[in-house]
C-alpha cells in the first residue's frame, strides 16, 4: 500500500496520529516504530535512555500517512523512550508509557515474560476483559515478547477492522511498549495474500524477512523466525502458504531450525495439529486438511529438533497437551506409554511438570483460540490433552528463565485455570524423576 506524498508543510499543526505509535521487529540493537496519521505528513521520533534527554533524532522527509523508522545502533537490553510525530509538533506522549526495550544478546539468561494471544481480534469488552486480567497479574513487569495466534481482526481481517480489533483504545496500555510478533489466521487472509505479501496484514506488519532477528531468513513475512535472549521463535503460516513436503516454507523450516542454537525454541502458528474443540483435527475436510499437513510435515521435524513448546489458536477453546512426541496421525493412533514423556499421568489425572534433555523430542502444544468472544465448544476426547475446557475466556503467561519454563492459563477474571512447567537438563531423560509426583 503506498500512501507517499509531496507533504503540505503548513498543515502539519493540524495532523494526528490515529494509529499507535506500535513496535515491530526489536533485536538487540534495533528496532522498528510505526504510527499512522490521519493526512499525510513527514516522519520525526525522538529517542533517548531518559525522559529528560530525547536526545537521538530519525527523520523521513517523506509525506506519509504510514510511517514506519527504524533505529539502529542501539545497546542491547537497554530501556529507551521515544516520542513520535512531525517536523511541526511531536504527537506521542512524552510519558513513562512510550519506551521500548531492546532484546538481550543472545544465551542471555535473563528471565523473558510472553503473553500469548489466540482469536482475540473481536475487539469487544470481552477480548477487553482478557487483556485486562493479564495487565493485573503482571503488574509492573515488562511484556517482552506478544505472540498473536492468528485471527487477529474478524471476520474478514480488513483495515477497518484492524483498526477497531487491535488498535482503537483496545491494547493501548500495550502497543506503545510491548512488540508484537504476528502469525497469520484464517480471518486475516481472507483480505491478505502471502504469496505477495499483500493485504492490511502484510501492511500493517513489519516483520523480519532477511534473518534481521535472529534466524534464517525466510525472504517473506508470511513465515519468519526471530531470537531473544535463550528462545528461537519461528512463526509458521498455516493458512495461505503451501505445507508439503517440499515446499518453500518447510525447508526453510528445517534450515532454521538446524541453524538454531538457542537453549529454547518455540514454535507458534495458527491451526493446531491437536484438537477436539470447534475444530477437530481427525476430520480431513476440518480447515482444508491443514491439520493433517501440520503433523504429517511440520511436526517430525519439530521432534527431531527439539522444539519445546507450540503454541496455535484457531479452534475456540482451550487444551495443553502431555510433554510429547512421534504422533503424527489421528488420535486412534496415540500410543501414550511410548508418546508421552516424562511424567506420570496414570498417577495424576492432569500432570503439569515435565522434564526433558536438551535437544531431545518432546514438547508441550498449548491450543488457545479463547482470548476474544467467539462461540465455543469441545468434546475434548483427545488423548494427547492433559487439560482441556471450553468454559473460560483467557490467555497464556509464559516466563523463561535459565533451564525452565512456567506457563500459565489465565482467564478473564485473573483466575489461573491451568499451568505447566518445563524444566531442561542436559542429562539423559530416563535419569531424572518425574516431577509430576511433587506438585
């Protein structure tokens, strides 16, 4: 979408900003602030380690309405403020709200906050209320990392409906300092193309394509991956990008994830490979046969390089599985004494510790398409799920530090309905107990 043109400098006094300032794409020592602006104007941001001190300056001479700067040549793990707005007058707020912090080198062991967002574009008090929980139970720390599960605007992922899903008072305690990291819905494509990159997702997105994050560069936003501190992201798209075997996407896939050589690696995306909720992954005709394609190509080589936790929305409800891996069919054909890893299910109805060997299979899927007001319901026969409920609106609070990560399902009230926990070892998985006897 180009909104470039010749700017009206004496209008400028008149200009607002009606979209952010959001942030894209940080890294160690760079990141990317986006804003819109009702008419079209040039692009100034102040930038400083201080309130009182903006002392760093980026400009566009360019008339725009969507301006995006990108800054460089940051520190690392370091807190800046920014102001954002024009050669006239600067829009943003110079408060203690608008500031980023730039991600830690990585093998940092810095402990990383991750709030997970599943179906949440509805933009209504519900979704509202979702986000309202989590901004209590995290109180004053920092959000590093915002997974967005794919259907981020419903129904039809237009501008108009970005801009009241995401943007319109719904995350503003959020956007201004929290970077999101987008992976594509059914809802989103329908108004988006991934092949050309094209549509409002793709516009109003910023995501790194040459490996700019960490990663092998995948060459489009479709699918990316990204590093901060200990953890590999790989963001998949599992709607309008082909799965087989030999596709694009898959062998960038298996490049990346060779090259990977972080402690922790997550992996999200939008439709699940596990589910019994409004979407059941036995069935063919479920989502064009997605899920099928997500097991039968996507999964063995996320066991075979030790991927520890993915997270998808798509089916309304919500399900955490067993530590697993090698089941790549429909459920008939889970065997759980030989797929199930370390913990102890016959003794506890709903284990929620685990241990595994760095790089060995083994992880845990988290289906979370509950953090808007869309129609739910499951059966929830599906052996791989140790919980599963459809009752809760909510989201996913994940921290990592060093060897372990603690997960958390928070509905919309602030009540913790479900958690788990991974901790990593670098001996071998028969040697260490089962936690699942101690909690």
């Amino acid at each position: 979408m180009n909104n470039t043109v010749e700017p009206d400098l004496h209008l400028y006094e008149t200009h607002k900003i009606i979209r952010g300032p959001y942030l894209q794409s940080v890294t160690p020592t760079g990141i990317i602030i986006r804003w819109r602006t009702d008419l079209p104007t040039d692009s100034r941001l102040v930038y400083g380690t201080s309130l009182d001190n903006l002392n760093g300056l980026i400009e566009n001479k360019k008339g725009t309405t969507e301006h995006v700067i990108q800054l460089s040549d940051l520190e690392p793990d370091t807190k800046y403020f920014y102001r954002a707005g024009n050669s006239a007058q600067l829009f943003s707020d110079a408060d203690s709200t608008h500031y980023f912090i730039t991600s830690p080198a990585n093998f940092n062991n810095k402990k990383i906050r991750i709030w997970a967002t599943g179906d949440f574009g509805t933009g209504d008090s519900l979704a509202r209320s979702v986000k309202n929980a989590y901004l209590k139970y995290k109180g004053n720390q920092h959000t590093d990392v915002w997974l967005m599960l794919g259907d981020i605007a419903y129904t039809r992922g237009t501008d108009k409906q970005y801009q009241e899903a995401l943007f319109d008072n719904m995350y503003d305690e959020l956007l201004p300092n929290t970077v999101a990291w987008p992976t594509p819905g059914n809802h989103d494509c329908r108004s988006a193309d991934s092949e050309s990159n094209h549509g409002p997702y793709y516009d109003i997105f910023s995501l790194p394509v040459q490996g700019d994050a960490g990663g092998v560069p995948s060459g489009t936003e479709a699918y990316y991956s990204f590093n901060y501190g200990t953890v590999h992201f790989i963001s998949l798209d599992t709607e309008d990008t082909p799965m087989e075997s030999d596709s694009k996407m898959i062998h960038w896939l298996q490049k990346d994830l060779e090259a990977n050589k972080l402690k922790w690696t997550i992996v999200f995306f939008h439709h699940p490979p596990y589910t019994h909720g409004t979407h059941n992954s036995d069935m063919h005709w479920d989502s064009g046969g997605r899920m099928f394609k997500i097991r039968e190509n996507i999964l063995p080589l996320l066991d075979t390089y030790g991927v520890d936790l993915v997270l998808s929305g798509h089916s309304h409800v919500y399900e955490r599985s067993y530590l697993i891996a090698n089941h790549y069919g429909q459920t008939k054909s889970f065997r759980g004494k030989s797929m199930v890893k370390n913990t102890n299910g016959k003794r506890r109805k709903h284990p929620t510790s685990y241990m595994k060997m760095e790089g060995s299979p083994g992880a845990v899927y988290v289906v979370c398409g509950v953090s808007g007001s869309r129609p739910s319901a499951g059966k929830f026969e599906h052996p791989a799920m140790a919980f599963s409920t459809d009752r809760f609106r909510g989201s996913v609070s994940i921290e990592i530090e060093d060897n372990r990560l603690n997960a958390v399902f928070l509905d919309n009230q602030g009540v913790v309905r479900d958690w788990f926990r991974i901790e990593k070892k670098k001996k071998p998985v028969s040697e260490i107990p089962d936690l699942s006897e101690k909690n």
